[in-house]
C-alpha cells in the first residue's frame, strides 16, 4: 500500500547558494539536513529566497560553485529533475487540460512504462487516498480548485517519489476550504511518510504541517526549530513578528522588572539592563494565568516575557506533536547549521 510505504529519503543542502545571471543574489550559502520521512517547511515572505532553495533541491535551478545537493548522501548536483525520483506540486497545479482525472494521475507512471492494469491499480488506491473516488472520467475544466489540488498531489505521490516537493499549493483557494484541506493535506503527509518540503508565506499552514520550521529573510535563514520553538522562542525581532501575533515592548530592566510607563512587570531574576527587548506572546494556558519567560538585551537573542490572555490562531498545536509522535517513527538530524 502507498499509504504504508514509508520511503522518505534524507536529503542534505550543502552550502547552496543562488546567483542570476544579472548578478541578483536570491539565496546566500546555506546548508541544511532533512531526515527521511520529515516534513520540512520553507516560510518566509515574498523575495526570500524559499522557492529558489525548492527549485535547487529539485533540480530546476543549480546552486553556485560549490553548492552540492545529496539524497540519501549521493551527490545529484548535476542530475536534472527526471533522475532525482521527485514529486513536485506547483501553485497553479500544471495539470494536463486534455486528459482526464486518471490519465493525469498515471502519466508519469504510464511514461515509466507500468503495465496498464498495474497502473491502473495504483490510480485506484491514490483516488480514494485523495478523496476524489467518483471523479475519475472528469476533464479538468470540470473540477473545483480543492479537486484540482487533490489530483496534482496523487499525480505527485503516484511515482512513489522519495520526496515530495510542494510549491504553496494552497495559495489559490479561497480561505475556507483552504483551511479545510491544510488538515486533509496534513492527514496524507503523515500517512504517506515521504520526504516533504513544503514552501508557503502562510504562518498557519506552517505551524500545522511542519515537523520543522524554516524561517527565511532576504535570501537567508533566519532560524530553523519545531513550531513551538519558533513560535515561542524567537531568535530575533524579525521572526518573532512574522510568526504569530505579539506584542514587541522595549524597555530598561531593573533588577530583573521591566521599567514600562505604566510600573513595573517582573520577569524574573535580578538582572539589570539599560535596554531591552521583550515578548508578549499568546500563550495556551487552561487558567489564562499570566507566563513569564526571559529577557535579554538586544544585541543577543529576542526577549520572551510577560503575560498571555489569548491564544493565537497560529499558535502551534499540542496535540499535533503527540499524534505525529503516535503515527510517525524517525531519527531527527542532530544540527543544523546556516
């Protein structure tokens, strides 16, 4: 069974950089570790530089001189994308306008040269995975964008790829069933167990699928972590405002109280500084009792502190961890460096 296969490959981006022709720097040198079966998400706001790394991986774009790309610890710099055994879905889907639902599913396998009843077996089993059962003889000007973005994701799974590379494949729907099939999307991730890069701008859709965050500004990354981890530790004022909703307080800290207009809070300790950067941040809590966190100086990692009375839509989900840690079974790289 597809859903049972589990063949995620590792892969490792080794001081890959990007420049243009016409000298635009879109991506600095970064190195990155990937472990088999992890979902890995690219955030980051337009210009960033999270499509350039995805292209490269796939082999779309090469890196600079001395970039390397290795699955599994093979080299696949030089191999294009036909060789690399990826799966990719793109933002507008790039279905086939003259085929119908199955065709689309197994041309990559028909191309391949599946015998047509295997074939056609394997398009059953991502049909119904894909909840699309029924819409098989449909041409694809008779789909909605949710039916649209099922068929490009069981073509893209269908070659049994050792990743699968997702280029914000959510961005053209409408808000509602955008949500509704992040959790659908996140169910077939988990159940699939392959390799997923996911690249989006949307903090939600990163806080719900991704095992792991990369937070990414101006052709470099920011900081790598869990969700909770970017969501709660922050390395710096950039990240902390794009992933959620916060409060960003600066202030002296006098043996350890920050001096604000109104008194003073304490965070705790008896640290003193004459500027600092602190964090409200919406935190879950059954009481909604205030959290006190830590306070730093800014020239060092970004203040986390004070109180929580909300919790925030992106907020990083609890029960996420523990189902992943239910249903998914993996070694997570040691480091990662940038």
């Amino acid at each position: 069974m597809i859903a049972a296969s589990g063949h995620g490959a590792s892969v490792r981006i080794d001081s890959c950089g990007k420049t243009f022709a016409d000298g635009t720097r879109a991506l600095e040198p970064a190195t990155l570790d990937i472990a088999p079966g992890e979902t890995l998400v690219l955030l980051g706001p337009s210009g960033c530089g999270k499509t350039t790394m995805l292209r490269i991986i796939a082999g779309l774009e090469q890196p600079d001189r001395g970039g390397k790309v290795l699955f599994n610890g093979k080299d696949v710099t030089s191999q294009p994308i036909e060789r690399r055994n990826v799966g990719m879905v793109f933002q507008s889907y790039a279905l086939f306008p003259n085929m119908n639902v199955a065709d689309n599913i197994g041309y990559g396998l028909k191309i391949r040269g599946m015998a047509k009843q295997e074939r056609a077996s394997r398009v059953a089993e991502l049909v119904a995975l894909t909840n699309i059962k029924g819409l098989e003889n449909r041409r694809i000007d008779q789909l909605s964008g949710g039916q649209r973005q099922r068929v490009a994701l069981a073509r893209a799974v269908a070659i049994r790829p050792g990743i699968l590379l997702l280029d914000e494949p959510l961005t053209a729907l409408d808000a509602a069933l955008r949500d509704r099939l992040r959790g659908e999307l996140n169910r077939l991730l988990r159940a699939l167990g392959i390799t997923t890069i996911y690249v989006t701008h949307d903090q939600a859709e990163a806080m719900e699928l991704g095992d792991r965050v990369v937070v990414m500004q101006r052709g470099a990354i920011a900081q790598i972590g869990t969700p909770r981890e970017i969501y709660f530790s922050p390395k710096n004022r950039f990240v902390a405002e794009f992933i959620g909703a916060a409060n960003i307080v600066e202030a002296p800290l006098e043996n350890g109280c920050l001096v604000l207009p109104g008194g003073r809070q304490p965070i705790g300790g008896n640290a003193s500084l004459p500027a600092t950067i602190a964090m409200v941040r919406p935190k879950r809590s059954a009481r909604r009792r205030p959290k006190a966190l830590r306070c730093q100086a800014p020239s060092t990692a970004l203040a986390l502190s004070v109180t929580a009375s909300a919790l925030s839509s992106v907020a990083p989900r609890t029960s996420r961890s523990t189902s992943m840690r239910r249903t998914r079974s993996r070694s997570r790289p040691a480091s990662v460096s940038d």
